[in-house]
C-alpha cells in the first residue's frame, strides 16, 4: 500500500472520529440529565 493512499485515508477517517466521539459524548450526557431528572437508575436499586 502507498503510504500516501494511507495518509488520505487517515486524514478522511479522522472527521468521523470527532462526529462519533461528540455523538457519544452528548449521548451519554443525555441520559445523565435524564438519570438525574427522573430520581435515580438502575444502580440505585
């Protein structure tokens, strides 16, 4: 494989990262926020 096919597909894939990384990030702070409105999880018993 060339290393600059490499490096182009690294510099396309790295946008993707950030999307997932955001999208996960705000997921998990969403269900927080529900979490704490709603009293409580499934941890609590």
């Amino acid at each position: 494989m060339d290393l600059l096919l490499i490096v182009f597909i690294l510099l396309g894939l790295y946008p993707l990262y950030w999307v997932v990384r955001t999208g996960v990030r705000d997921g998990i702070a969403d269900a927080d926020e529900r979490r704490r409105e709603n009293g409580g999880g499934p941890e609590d018993g």
